[in-house]
C-alpha cells in the first residue's frame, strides 16, 4: 500500500507543479500587463 500511495503522489505532483507553475505565470503577466495599460492612460 505505501508503494501505491509514494507512487500516486509523485504522479499527482508531476502534473500538478508544472500546472501550478503555469496557472503562476499567467496571472503575473495578467497583472504585468494590466499595470502596463493603466500606465499609458
């Protein structure tokens, strides 16, 4: 069972980070992005 268990967090974290790490990088260029336009106003 402790194998199942090590096996199925490693799975769920080796899609999980990367997806995290995108979804992190999308709302800082949102908010880069958006202080950009109120700038030029």
């Amino acid at each position: 069972m402790d194998v199942t268990a090590s096996f199925l967090s490693g799975a769920i974290l080796s899609w999980a980070l990367p997806l995290a790490l995108l979804i992190a990088v999308t709302v800082w260029w949102i908010v880069v992005l958006r202080r950009r336009s109120s700038d030029d106003t």
